[in-house]
C-alpha cells in the first residue's frame, strides 16, 4: 500500500514522495519513496520510484505501459514492471540486483472516464539472487496471475 503526494515539475511529467507500507510474507516493512511518473514520448506512461526502509533497504522500480484504444470505451492496455534491490534483504527473500520482471495485460472499459472496470492477466520472473533464495527455499521463480479490479478517480 503506497499513500503519495504528487506535483507537476513539466508538462508531462510528476514528481511524487510518500510512504510506502509493505504486509505479507515476512516482517511487515515501512518505506519513504521517492519517484516520478509522466508521459514518455510515443505515448508510453512510465514511473520511477526509489524506496528507503526503517532499516536501511534500498529498493527500486520501474514500470511502464501504454493505453491501446481498441473502441473509444474498450482500452488494452499492456504493462511491464522491473523491481530491483541495492542489497540481500534474506528475511523477506529478497536478493541483491534485479530482483524480478512482471510483464501483463488488462483490458478495461471505460463506462466514463472516472469509472471502469477491468480484468487481466500478469506474468512475474524472479530474477539473479532473488530466483536463487526462491529455488533453495523450494519456491516458484515464476508465476502466472488473474487480476480484475475497478480503476475510479474522482
């Protein structure tokens, strides 16, 4: 769960700082985050964001994707994301360099532009040292997901 504050520096792009909160397998961690997000020339939506823990963790991200208009309401949208750490964090199974590479799809309608729902399908690889803690621990390195929500601003 991530709770950002975020300002124009240009046109097309934001910078956002926050606190980011971690739950789930291993100790639950607390991140300031620091990042940017904006419109890259062709279109393509890209963020940045770097992330420092209470106990000394370095982590990154960057994502991006682009909204493939398929009518003027049915929108495919097809995604990346590459995570990636400055150290071993062990006690949540997480190695050193890149750490993992998510690559999906959502299809979503868009009712109107404030509300619409979506569904789609991800793939995530675990990576380098990351894929070695997971295989030692007798885990997946790869997997496969369905993913359905509703996107809404107001």
């Amino acid at each position: 769960m991530q709770v950002l504050y975020s300002r124009a520096i240009d046109p097309y792009f934001n910078l956002q700082g926050g606190i980011r909160q971690d739950f789930g397998r291993g100790p639950d961690r607390t991140y300031a985050t620091i990042g940017v997000e904006g419109l890259a020339p062709g279109m393509f939506e890209v963020e940045g964001a770097l992330f420092l823990s209470t106990k000394g963790d370095v982590l990154g991200r960057v994502e991006g994707y682009y909204d493939q208009r398929i009518t003027q309401r049915l929108i495919l949208q097809p995604r990346a994301e590459v995570n990636f750490a400055a150290q071993d964090i062990p006690e949540n199974d997480i190695g050193s360099g890149l750490v993992n590479i998510e690559l999906g799809a959502r299809l979503r309608y868009e009712f109107s532009r404030q509300f619409a729902p979506y569904i789609g399908v991800s793939y995530l690889r675990k990576a380098g040292d990351t894929a070695r803690l997971s295989r030692l621990a007798g885990e997946d390195v790869h997997a496969t997901s369905f993913v359905a929500g509703v996107r809404f601003w107001f």
